[in-house]
C-alpha cells in the first residue's frame, strides 16, 4: 500500500487516493456484510463509530500525505509510534492504570522518535508533522474500537468503519479530483485491495496469537518498506532513521509483551 500510494501521489492527491481506496474496500467487505443480514449488523453506537470513523479518515490522510514527501523509511519509523499514543491515551482517556515500566518504555520509544526527527539539528516539516499526527489520530481509532468491542462485535467495526468513511472522503476528493488513465486506476485500486488485506491479516493474526506474539513481526515494515523505496525510488534511510526505529519498535514490544503478561495474569 504505501509503495503505491508513494507512485501515485506525484500526480494526484491524498484526497483522491483515500476516496478510491475506501471506495475498494466498501467493493469488497460490503456483500459478505449483507448476506449475514441487517439485523445482525444493528447497532446502538452509532456515534461512536462514526468518531471512530473521523479519527481513521484523518489518520489515513496524514498518512498518504507523508508518503508522497518523505522517505519511506522515515514515514514507517514514525509510524511505530502508535502504540505509545496508545499508552498515553488509555492512562488519560480510559482512566487505565500504567505503572512505572510502561512509562518507562513509553519513555524510551519518545527518545527514539526524537533520534529519528532531531529537532533543532533537522528542519521538521509538515510531512513529519502530517505522520505523527497520522500515529496520534489511529491510536485515537483504537481507543474507540476498545470502547466499542465491549458492545459490538469487530463485524460492526469493520463495517461501519468502511460505510461511514465513504461518504466523508468524498466531498473532499471532488475538488482535487483529477480523471486517472486506466492503468493508474489499477494502481488505485490496489490500494484498496493492499489496505483491505492489511487490516484483515491484523485482525486475524490477533485473534490466533497474543500480541507480544505478532508485534514482533511488524518490524518487518522496515526493511520491506526502505527495500522497495531504494530499489523502486532511490530512497534510502539514514543512520538516525535506523537507530531512531528501533529505540521505537523495542519500546513498542516491550509494552506489547507488557500487556500480554497483564492479560494472562
């Protein structure tokens, strides 16, 4: 996904690239939805889905904007950060207890992330600025999906999340909207379908291992991500992107693994 979004976002816009990309995934999950019936999807949480809804659309925009003007080392670096918006925001939002380690690692993934920005020795533009907001905006989406699975069910999630976002990326991509060839309209397309694969296999890795389990694997982002961009575009990810990553990803595992021996207790 992120490969093509940094193909396409030299001719057109990250508006456009989430309107198709949302539009794909509505293609995809829409009809298994309906078969199982309305009835199963009701819900009596319709705002909250719809927050949840605002929180990705601008966790996704930030995202494809950062793409098409930062390194892709640098984007899926700053993108590790999550799970520490994640502990911030449950200590402050959830009312969850985090004891001295979690603050302890969630301290060493914020040095990290520091490494890889270096304010004051590197210039912090808005494309930074644009994925870190993107971090913050989809630990935002978790809290509301934690809320949300107390009630419903990761159908509802799915669902709503997808109809609900439609219609909220559309207005938006009218005014930026520029008429594709047929082949960059594959290439869109494929967004679509990379996105709609990626939150299934999240989705499904968790529900058959603990995520001190999975997360482990997620480091893989890295390599694939700054192989692809040096192969394919000539981007290549320096020595503070490397170290600053993993002070970043450690961190993450550390709560990961945190949270999973909280879970077995």
């Amino acid at each position: 996904m992120l490969i093509l979004v940094r193909e396409l976002s030299a001719d057109y816009s990250a508006f456009q690239l989430l309107l198709v990309r949302n539009g794909v995934a509505v293609a995809i999950l829409l009809p298994p939805a309906l078969m199982g019936g309305m009835a199963a999807l009701r819900t009596s949480r319709l705002g909250l889905h719809a927050l949840r809804t605002v929180f990705a659309y601008l966790a996704v925009l930030g995202l494809f904007f950062g793409i098409g003007r930062l390194p892709l080392p640098d984007v899926t670096a700053l993108s590790f950060t999550q799970p520490l918006f994640v502990v911030v925001l449950a200590a402050l939002i959830l009312m969850e207890t985090v004891g001295f380690a979690r603050w302890r690692a969630l301290l060493f993934g914020f040095l990290g992330l520091l490494v890889v920005v270096r304010p004051g020795f590197a210039e912090i533009g808005l494309a930074t600025l644009a994925v870190l907001l993107s971090s913050f905006f989809y630990a935002c989406t978790n809290i509301c999906v934690k809320r949300l699975m107390t009630t419903d069910t990761p159908r509802h999630s799915v669902f709503y999340f997808n109809v609900l976002m439609l219609p909220l990326s559309l207005l938006p991509a009218l005014f930026f909207w520029i008429t594709p060839p047929p082949a960059d309209l594959l290439l869109m397309a494929g967004i679509g379908v990379a996105g709609t694969c990626m939150v299934y296999s999240y989705a499904r890795a968790f529900s058959l291992a603990d995520a001190s389990a999975v997360m482990p694997f997620d480091i893989l982002r890295l390599p694939m991500a700054a192989g692809a961009a040096f192969l394919l575009f000539g981007d290549r990810g320096d020595v503070w992107t490397w170290t600053g990553s993993a002070l970043i990803f450690l961190s993450s595992i550390k709560l990961a693994r945190m949270e999973s021996r909280k879970k077995r207790i």
